[in-house]
C-alpha cells in the first residue's frame, strides 16, 4: 500500500476544521451518534483513555501488548480514510462497495470507521463489507457478486483459497497499511460533518450471517442500529435487578471471538467506543484454547472473559486452568452456543456463568439478574429484561420460540426494527424452555431449523442428544444426521486426529458408546442412534464452523452428503444380507417365536425393552419399519408368503409369534374365524368408555334439562388435524369466513404452527395466520385438559362455539387397537363440549369406511352393526367412533359427516398428497410400467369430491347444527357426496396415456391381482435402499389397502344424502 508518511502535507483538496455537534460536547456513552463522532470526541477531551490492546505476537501473549488510546484510534481512523480517499480516487459519492478481508487484529474496526468517514459502503445501504475467511471460494464469489462489490482490500498477499473468487469477480485488490504504520501515521483529521439526523441511516457496516446455512447472506447495520443497540444495553434494571449488559461497560475483557464475527463487532467495535470498555484482541495467528487464556493473563489484567462454548469446553476439561484462571477473574459471558449442562457444572462454583443470546440481527439481547448474590444454580438461564418486547411462542410441550414484538414507546432500543422497518414481529428461531419454578427465566435449548425430520414424519430436537455425547472427553463435536431418512445417525468429530484403521476406529466407537447409549436412554424412540449409524469425521475434513468456533449444521451435512449416503447404504445392506438375520433355531414354538421377533423388532427400532403384550404401533413402529421387519423375518422362519399385514393384524409380540406359528403349521385362521375375530374385537373395546359415556350421557341431560346455555355473537371454533390434507382447507375455509373471530388448532405436531405454514406452502394455498384470529396448541386429546396448561384449557372452554373433529391416524395399514388414543380423545371432546360456556357444537368428521359393508345402500343414519366396517382398523375405528357420538345425544349438537375418497382441489391450486392411495398407485404404476384395470368392486365408480368444495360443506355444516329439546335424538349425520360420477374404466385411457408419455414407453393395463404381484415382486427384488424403494414405488406402503380392494367382490354401495 501507498505510505502513509506524507499525507499532511497534501490532499485532494483543501480540508475545513471539524466541527463537533452539540452532543459531542457530552460525556459518554448516554446519547446517539455516530461512532467515528464518539471516536474523535474521546481522542479531543480524553486522548489518553485506552480503547484496546492487542498481542504483540501473532501466536501468542508472551511477548506483552500493544495500547490503543482514543489518541491513536482516532489518528489510525484518519490515516486509512485518507488512504481510502487516495487510492480509490477521491471520497466515496454513493457509498460504493468496498470489502475486507485480512490478518485478525484492529485493523478490521478501524476500517470499519474509516469507510465512514471516506463515504463508502455497500450496495445502496450498507458500509465495509466484512467477508469471513472461513467461507469458501463459492460463498466468497456469490457475496462479492451479490453485493456488487468491486474493491477488496486485504492485509497481506492473496491467499490461494480466495484467489477463485477474486480472479473470476474481476475484483480490484488493495493491500492495507500495516496497524503500527496506520497508528502511527503522521496525519490530519479527515472531515466528517454530517449531524445524527442526517446520519443515521447511512450504513455503519455490512456482513454476513455465519449461521447454519452453507451460502451466507450480507446484512446491513445503520448507525441508528448500532445506537438503538447501545440504548438497548445501557437500560436500567428493574428495581432489586442488576444489568446483565453492565458486565461488559467500563471493563476491561479479554474477547476469543474473530474481529470480523458479530460479537466482536458488537463488544469490541460498538459496545467499546459508546461504553468505554477496554477490549483485549486475542493474538491473530493463535488458537483458541484455555491454554492461550491461562498465557494471556500472565501478561495483562482482565475483569471479564467473553469466549464461545468451545473454548468453555475446553477450560472445563482442564481443572489446574480452571483453578488459576479463577484466580484472577470471576466471570465468563458466553454465547453463539449452547454448553451442556455437565459442562457448566463444573464452572458454576468457580465463575459467574451469564449466559448471553447474541445474533447478528438483535446484538446481545438485555438481561437482568436479581440484585446481590449470583445465582449460580441459575447459570444456564436467560431474564431478558422486561421492557424489550420478547414474547416465547409455543411450539410442544416445553420449547417455546423467541419473538421480538415491534412496539413505539420502545423503538429506541429495539435494534431489529432498525434493520428491518417493515416488520411489526421479528422471529429469532431460537428455542427456549422456561424455568419449572421461577417465572421469567428461560434455558436455550437450539434453533428451529436444527429439527430433524424423518422420512416417517416424526421429529426430534438433536442439541441435547448432541451436547450430552460432546461431555466424552475423547468428543470434539457430535452432529445428529436423519433428515428425510428412516433413522438416526451420529457424526462424531474427535479431540485426537489420526488416521485409524477400521479396527481402531470400531475400538473408538467402542469407547464413546457408553455416553451415546445414556443419550438414547433419553430422547424419543424414533430418534434412537444405532451403533450401526456412527460416523467418524475425517480428520483432514473437519466438521465446518462459524467464526465463533461453533459447528455449522447445514455446511457440515452438505459436505459429508456422500459418507452419509454411504453409511446408510452400507447399513442397508448389511440388514438385507440373509446372513445378519438369525435363523429360527429347530422346531417353531412360540417361546422361541417370541424372541426371535422381539430382536428383530428392536434390530429394526433400536427400542431397549419391549413387553410382549405391548402394542408396537402404539410404541412407534410405522410402516416402514413394518416392511423390513417382514422382510427379515420371512428370510428367518423360511416364510416367503408372510405380508405385511400379519403384523398389523398381530401388533403386539406374542400375538405376531402365534400368528407365525399357525403358519408354519398350516392352521391359518379361515375367513369365517377372521371376520368373528374382528367382530368380537369391536365389541370388546367398546366396554372400555362405556362408563365415561354413560356419565358423560346422564350429566348432560341433567345439565340441559336444568339450564339453557349461552349463545355467542361468532364463531370460535376448535379444529383438530389442521395439518392434514383436509384439515389445511378446513383452516383456510374458516379463516376465510367473516364470521369466525378465532379458530383453536390442536394438532399432535410439536411445532403445528410452523408444520401448517409448510403444509400450506406445499399445496400452494396463500394463507396468514393472524394472531388474534388463530391459535396452535400442541395437544394430547386422550388426556386431560387434552395436555394443555389448565389457563388455555380454560381461555377456550369459555370461549369455544364449534368444534370439528377432523384429527385422526390416516393409517389404513394397522390395527384397532392403535386408534385407541384417538376414542379415548373423542369421548374427552365430548366431555369438553358439555362443559364448556357455550355448549359447542361437535361435528366429527367420520368416514365411509365406518359403514360401507352394512348393504347395498346406506342411510344418513347411525348404523349400529359391527359387520359394517371395512374389515382394516381405520374404518373399525370411526364406526366405535360413531356409536359414541351417537350415545351422547344431549349435547347442543352432535352431528357426523361420513367422507368418501377426497381429490384434489377444484378452484384453487394445489396438489393431491402423494402419500395417499391413489397418488401412490399412479407413481407406483409409473414405476413398474403397469396399471391396474379396476380398483375392486366397491372402488371403481369415482365420486371423489374436490377438497376445497368440502372443506367449505363441511364448514356450513358445523355451523348449522341447533340445539334440540329433545335428549332422545339420534346424532344427525351427512353425506357429502358428489353427484357426478364416473368410472375407472372410463378415466383409465387418460391416465395410460399420461404415463406412457412420462415413461416414454407404453404402459399396459393388467388386472389388480397381477398389478400387486408387480409391487410385491418389486418390494423383495428392491435392493437394500429402502429409503429409495420407497420414493420409487410408494404403493408399498399401502399394500393392505390394495390388497382389501382386490378382494371386494361386493358392488358400489350407494349413499343416501336425505
């Protein structure tokens, strides 16, 4: 770079004094104003007042520090304007594009300020362009590009991970003054008049966000920003509470973060120069460690460590550093991280742990504490300060999502709001459980988007799995995998690196397992980590990071795609090889039956223990599961004819063992013993309510004969099964109506709200959410209070008008006994409706299913005959369902909608779920180039009605159910049907046609008997991917289903709609 001695002696043109605004004439910190402005009125009235220090050494503290006073930060500020100025021709006129990249030292902030002053920044809106060394070439190109950025000015020569990105951006490369040459520098004041007004919105800096994302994105912070932040920090406490914020005012603190990472610029940068306090760089070229503390405060006093989890990880494994860097300092902040509970136990006794949540988009949020002693029980706990406008939004039964509420009286130290004006509600995405006992105080427990979701739809939260097996001392960093796959797996980054032998590295995981199998003792079953489904990171690829040492999730799973895929592939194969499925030993009894089933259920689930009555739907099993289990237990018992539905007909251990046993002895049950088997399992579950029903039946009589409920002027309705296919049109349809002031969404999905928003997206449905017309609860309806805290409970028992009953296990495959649950939840509804202020309405949305082998025509009536179900658990289970309804007349109105087979939407975009049985069969058909020519008997007239213009019948519905003097009434029921119908074999031609194009060959058309042979013969031919099997051929899934249609040798039955 140009030398910096002989810039007093000339300069572009001819320069005025600087004048100071009134409020510079003022002490800070206190007011608003741009910070080169506190810069130069520190350097004027307190020109010895010390900003920072850094290490002399690049690796190290031994060599002592170097003092940066308000003197020489302001002259340094100067002298890199003025080389700005010359080098790129004059003062910036629109704020122009410069980035910067370089060697970690103050030279970073001190750019920062200077591209203020020289009128430079990005874009339209931003200032100095930060861009992380740690992105990739890729990630560097699509900022630079993004951005417009034209200018990069670095500290030393261009390093070869960059040169990719500059050489094909065309980027103008300057090389900046050393820092001694820069604080040095005999210079003059660069001028900069602009009062706070006119200043404000201009850019401070940009940067971007180093989350989890493997592209980042540039953000812009404002001087209004920054000031809006520093109001936020110098906030008093309530009264008997302390500012957590002060902890970092008028201290002085050794900081580990990068200059160019949010936290560094927010304490070191903003925090520094508007709150006086004195940060200590860490040295440039060293690592992070506990050891570099320990050798940092043998040569300079500090009040405070901020430092990343990490690094607190890491002092926590060292006691002797713990003990003398104890000595010395009495707290540590940390943030951009959780630390394990184990972790921080080892501190507490030692250190005031505060924890901090910091995001590029907020700063380090306000906090308080109570007053005097630190609650070091606390140390893992957050009280935001009560007038910042924080409201956690539930999400499942103890994690709540952060949200910032935009509010007038407050925008001065809401910094959010600054950075984005157009939002009235700003969603962190960060995760919190609030304190069991103490109100107010909330525990970081991740981020939304760290949600894994298994390709059987369940999901898990990974961090404290991740952070319990990250406590083994041989754990760098553990990173839980399983998105869209079947199961769990575990990438494991260790202390040691080393090439190592299968052999050792099997010895490794050896090792670690025993904190793996404590973590599998305690998340859900679903989410279980099977020794099988461990992978060691390559220490020559390690697992990608932020700035602040973190892991970085996104990045690190894009990265070890193909080992992943490898792993799960391997594993496949592995559980497909006949020689890992034990073989029943001798003569086939039950005992030996029973544990031979019980290992291969817990091969396939990783479940611990299992009692053998235990019913394995109810326990988790899907049907997927359900699939590879058959597949080894017909290669174990020499059972080639064994289906899936053995299993969902048999769902408990023992009875699965019998089933098999009556196989291999020829003594399968005839058609006769199957359909009083089911008949006398219908009647057997019904006695299981009938006392809640017979109470619930004669209190409410009492109730309506004594008194006459209240009427409200709305609709308040009460929605289960929102997420699903009909019940995302069902939200649409009532929030639609003008007449609804609220709908109540009770779903089982831990996180409905965000689930329905994606549902919503993937149907193509436009639809908000307006907070004060619906609510998501995450709700357990066979319990009491459906799960729900006892104040929601009630808010909506008073409240409530109507309620649809439209959530329900949409399983055709598994048996009675699972839907349980969902009876059990329908007489609590009930209950519910019978209690609550307004007497609401129920309408239980029911399905032909329930009747339709009752006869050749079925009356808009309740059906009382255990023959009328379709023989599978699903239609079994809405028949009971029905009869319950039924008993409990004496409700304001009780009434049941029988739905037929739904298509997709009629007057708005969407899409027909391919998971469902006819989007399956047509994939399915694609896949093995054949179609069935009919669909059964029963099946093949097509009356499908489109799911909007149902959704909206059954709306109208609901809302028209009156109160009824008499108690003796049956419950009303409908049919919703469409009278326009049309054959298979008639849409057929149509559908051949649309395949044959999409395949490129001819599709033939053969009969439903040989087309599920095809699906069979494709399932056990289908390799070990099952994953992909199931992508390609979806109707695997769904083979009971096929199966009962293939059998159906009655005629269409017609339903009357009185």
């Amino acid at each position: 770079g140009q030398s910096l001695k002989d810039q007093s002696k000339h300069g572009p043109r001819r320069l005025q004094p600087q004048c100071l605004t009134s409020e510079l004439l003022l002490e800070y910190p206190g007011k608003k104003e741009v910070l080169t402005n506190i810069v130069d009125f520190m350097a004027k009235k307190h020109p010895q007042a010390l900003f920072a220090e850094f290490p002399v050494s690049l690796t190290s503290y031994d060599a002592g520090f170097h003092k940066i006073t308000y003197e020489s930060l302001a002259n340094a500020v100067n002298a890199a304007a003025w080389w700005l100025h010359e080098m790129l021709g004059g003062p910036g006129s629109n704020f122009e594009t410069i980035g910067y990249m370089g060697v970690n030292d103050p030279r970073y902030h001190i750019m920062v300020l200077a591209a203020v002053k020289a009128g430079y920044k990005v874009k339209a809106f931003s200032g100095l362009f930060l861009s992380s060394p740690r992105n990739s070439s890729t990630a560097h190109y699509y900022l630079f590009d993004s951005l417009g950025c034209e200018t990069l000015i670095v500290t030393d020569s261009i390093s070869p991970m960059f040169a990719g990105a500059i050489s094909s951006h065309d980027l103008n490369v300057l090389q900046v003054p050393g820092i001694h040459e820069l604080l040095d520098a005999q210079t003059r004041p660069y001028p900069y008049n602009k009062t706070w007004e006119e200043a404000k919105d201009d850019p401070l800096l940009a940067l971007h966000i180093s989350g989890s994302t493997s592209i980042p994105k540039a953000l812009t912070w404002t001087h209004d920003f920054a000031a809006a932040y520093y109001n936020m920090s110098q906030l008093d406490p309530p009264a008997e509470y302390e500012s957590q914020n002060r902890l970092y005012q008028d201290n002085r603190i050794i900081f580990f973060f990068p200059p160019f990472h949010g936290a560094a610029l927010f304490l070191a940068l903003i925090n520094g120069i508007a709150n006086r306090s004195v940060w200590i760089y860490p040295p440039a070229a060293g690592i992070p460690s506990a050891k570099l503390l320990v050798n940092g405060l043998k040569h300079t006093k500090a009040d405070v460590l901020a430092i990343p989890p990490p690094v607190v990880v890491d002092l926590a494994r060292q006691p002797d550093f713990v003990e003398e860097i104890s000595s010395k300092i009495d707290t540590i902040i940390f943030g951009g991280g959780d630390v394990s509970e184990a972790i921080g136990s080892a501190l507490k006794d030692k250190f005031k742990m505060v924890s901090v949540l910091g995001a590029t988009e907020i700063g380090l949020a306000a906090a308080i504490r109570p007053a005097g002693k630190f609650p070091s029980d606390d140390w893992q706990f957050i009280h935001f300060y009560p007038e910042f406008g924080t409201e956690f939004k539930h999400i499942n039964e103890d994690l709540y999502e952060l949200h910032f509420i935009r509010r007038p009286e407050i925008s001065e130290h809401q910094p959010m709001f600054k950075l984005f004006p157009e939002l009235q509600e700003y969603n962190t995405r960060d995760l919190f459980t609030p304190h069991p006992s103490k109100p107010g105080l909330w525990i970081y427990r991740g981020r939304s988007d760290d949600i894994i979701v298994f390709l059987t739809g369940e999901k898990t939260n990974p961090t404290s799995f991740e952070h319990h097996v990250s406590t083994h001392p041989e754990v760098k960093a553990a990173l839980v995998i399983g998105t869209q796959r079947f199961q769990a797996g575990l990438l494991i980054e260790l202390v040691e690196e080393g090439e190592f032998s299968s052999t050792q590295r099997a010895k490794i995981i050896e090792g670690i397992w025993p904190k793996i199998h404590e973590a599998n003792q305690v998340c859900p079953n679903h989410a279980i980590v099977a020794k099988t489904h461990v992978l060691l990171v390559n220490p020559k690829k390690p697992m990608a990071r932020a700035g602040k040492g973190t892991v970085q999730r996104q990045l690190t799973l894009s990265t070890y795609a193909e080992e992943i895929d490898a792993l799960y592939a391997d594993t496949e194969k592995m559980n497909a090889t006949s020689d890992d499925v034990e073989k029943l030993d001798g003569q086939a009894t039950v005992e030996k039956l029973s544990l031979l089933v019980e290992k291969l259920v817990k091969k396939q689930t990783g479940w611990a223990d299992i009692n053998a009555q235990d019913n394995l739907y109810l326990l988790g099993l899907d049907s997927l599961q359900t699939l590879l289990l058959v597949r080894d237990l017909k290669q174990a018992v020499g059972l080639p004819d064994l289906a899936p539905s053995s299993v969902y007909t048999n769902p408990s251990i023992t009875e699965l063992s019998n089933a098999i046993l009556n196989l291999l002895t020829q003594k399968e049950a005839s058609t006769k013993e199957l359909y009083e088997n089911r008949r006398s399992e219908i009647e057997s579950l019904i006695p299981k309510h009938s006392n809640a029903i017979d109470e619930l039946a004669s209190t409410t009589t009492t109730d309506k004969k004594s008194s006459n409920s209240e009427t409200s002027p709305n609709h308040v309705v009460l929605l289960t099964g929102s997420t699903g296919s009909l019940g995302t049109y069902l939200l649409q349809a009532l929030l639609k109506n003008l007449t609804v002031s609220h709908v109540y969404c009770l779903n089982r999905s831990l996180d409905s709200s965000s689930v329905q928003a994606e549902r919503n997206k993937s149907r193509g449905i436009e639809l908000e959410f307006p907070e004060n017309r619906v609510t998501f609860l995450c709700a357990k309806p066979s319990e009491e209070n459906f799960g729900l805290d006892p104040q929601v409970y009630d808010k909506f028992s008073n409240t409530v008008t109507e309620i649809i009953l439209n959530g329900w296990t949409v399983n055709f495959n598994i048996p009675l006994s699972t839907f349980n649950p969902q009876l059990s939840g329908v007489v609590n509804f009930s209950n519910f409706a019978s209690q609550a202020r307004y007497k609401p309405s129920v309408l239980f949305i029911s399905s032909i299913s329930s009747v339709i082998e009752a006869g050749a025509v079925i009356p808009e009536d309740v059906i009382r005959n255990h023959s009328a179900p379709i023989p599978m658990g699903y239609g079994e289970s809405k028949y009971i369902a029905e009869l319950f309804c039924c008993s409990i007349t004496s409700l304001n109105g009780f009434s049941i909608a029988r739905v037929g087979q739904i298509a997709g939407p009629a007057h708005i975009s969407g899409t027909w779920n391919r998971w469902e049985w006819l989007p399956s069969l047509v994939i399915s058909s694609l896949h093995v180039g054949t179609l069935p020519d009919s669909l059964g008997n029963s099946m093949s007239t097509i009356d499908w009605v489109p799911i909007d213009i149902l959704a909206k019948v059954l709306v109208e519905l609901s809302f028209s159910n009156t109160s009824t003097e008499s108690s003796e009434r049956s419950a009303s029921v409908y049919h919703p049907q469409n009278p326009h119908t049309i054959s298979w074999t008639k849409l057929l031609p149509t559908i051949v046609a649309t395949l044959s194009k999409r395949k490129g060959t001819p599709v033939e058309v053969i009969t439903l008997g040989d087309w599920l042979k095809r699906i069979h013969a494709d399932l056990e031919s289908g390799g070990s991917d099952i994953e992909d099997l199931v992508k390609r051929n979806p109707a695997v899934k769904l083979l009971g289903t096929y199966e009962v249609f293939a059998k159906e040798r009655r005629e269409g039955t017609k339903f009357t709609t009185d």
